[in-house]
C-alpha cells in the first residue's frame, strides 16, 4: 500500500507541478504583503520580519509535505464500491490507508524537492534555532494530520458524500495551523481556539520552534504526544462502530 501510494503521486505530475507553482506564488505574496505590514516596525508580536519570513516559508512547505490525499481517496472508494476489495485484504482497513498516505506523501516530497530552493529564494529562512526538536514536532503534526484525514473519511461510511465535509475541514485546518498568519497574532477567542485544536501542531509549532518563536519544547511536545494517542483511540472506536455500516455500491 505505500507502494501504491508513492506511484500514485508520480503518476499524476501534472497536479504535483501546479501544486509546487501556486506553493512558489503564494509564499512569494506572503512575503511581499509582510514586508508592507512591517514597514519600519523592528518587530510585532515577539517576532521580527526576518523571523515571520522565515516562518511563513516553513509553514507553506510543511502544509505541502503534510496535505493528505487519503480523504479523496476513501470517499471516492466507498462511492464507487471498491472499498469492498480493501475490507476484504488480510492487512487492516486504517493501517492500509495509514500505509498508503506515507507512500503518497513520499512520492509528493520527491518531486518537491527541486522546487524547496525556490521557494525559500522567494521566500526566506534562517539558521534553526532548535533542529532536533523542530523534526520531532513536525513528524508527530504528520502523524496527526493523517489521523485527522482518517477521521474524516469514515464519516464516508455513514454519509457517503463527505465533499463539503473535507472542504470545510481544509479550510478550517489551514487557518488554525497558521500558514497565513502566525497564531502569535490571533486575537482573543481565536487565539483561545487555535490554541485547544490540534491544527497548530500541523504547522505553526514546528516552525515556531525553527525559528526560537517556541523556546521551550517540552510543553509542546507534550500535548502532542497526548493529541496523537487520543487520536488513535478515537480511530480505534470509530472503526469498531464505522465497520458495521459499511454499505457497498456501485457495480
């Protein structure tokens, strides 16, 4: 199934391609929008220009790297009646899907390696402040962020229809891991919200600990360690009730 899931990435480059274009475009208008606010400002909300630029450059590439396809693919599966071939393998249905997103994600890295120094050309980064504890951050807000994809795809079982249901997640999840803006700058109850959801783990806590934003670690890495076993056993009770309304269609 990670097999799969890689060439399932290389087999549609043309996505990839204009996927890594808008990536290019649209840190490129972080930038220049930033820069305006910022003018001659030192620093705002405990971050300077250079540090916000670096951060929205790491934001961008890490919502890239950890966008998942697995949603898109169940739905489709569960429309069509093919999920009946994946419930009938010997292998688990979650740890199929789980294999096929790591696949997936793996084949999209490789053609979004040439594209990182252009990104970060028209962009910018900086020296890590604390590497070790930026990748253990950013590998656990994968982790999260395919279980949440998981999550929402077995609503598919008892909806059938869950494309307005992912649309709303990704807009949702996007504003909350703070690619746009930072959740330093969130004001009141939305930074209250953005704070309890586990979207932040996804991309503003990872590079917010590149950057020195985030200095102590421990806290952090904490709670996500704790997000990431709640997850799985809500995974766990979902699939032992989401199994037994399985209905196959198509033909």
């Amino acid at each position: 199934m990670t097999r799969v899931g890689f060439l399932f990435a290389l087999a549609y480059r043309s996505s990839i391609v204009m996927t890594c274009v808008t990536l290019v475009a649209q840190v490129f208008l972080l930038r220049m929008i930033w820069t305006a606010v910022y003018g001659s400002r030192a620093e705002a909300a405990g971050l300077t220009l250079e540090a916000l630029l670096a951060y929205l450059t790491l934001a961008n590439l890490q919502s890239f790297a950890t966008q998942t396809l697995v949603s898109r693919v169940i739905h489709h599966r569960i429309r069509s009646g093919t999920v009946f071939f994946d419930l009938a393998r010997p292998i688990g249905y979650l740890r199929q899907m789980a294999a096929f997103q790591a696949g997936n994600t793996g084949g999209s890295l490789l053609l979004l390696a040439p594209v990182v120094p252009v990104v970060l050309l028209v962009g910018s980064i900086t020296a890590p402040v604390n590497g070790l504890g930026y990748v253990v951050t950013l590998v656990l807000g994968y982790v999260i962020a395919v279980q949440l994809a998981l999550l929402i795809s077995l609503l598919g079982f008892w909806m059938l229809e869950i494309g307005a249901v992912s649309l709303l997640y990704q807009l949702v999840s996007q504003f909350f891991a703070g690619t746009m803006v930072p959740l330093a700058f969130f004001p009141g109850f939305l930074g209250t919200l953005a704070e309890v959801l586990p979207f932040k783990y996804m991309g503003y806590v990872p590079a917010a600990i590149y950057v020195g934003h985030i200095s102590d670690i421990s806290g952090p890495l904490l709670v996500e360690l704790a997000w990431v076993a709640g997850l799985w056993a809500l995974l766990a009770l979902a699939w032992s009730r989401t199994h037994r309304r399985v209905v196959i269609q198509g033909g």
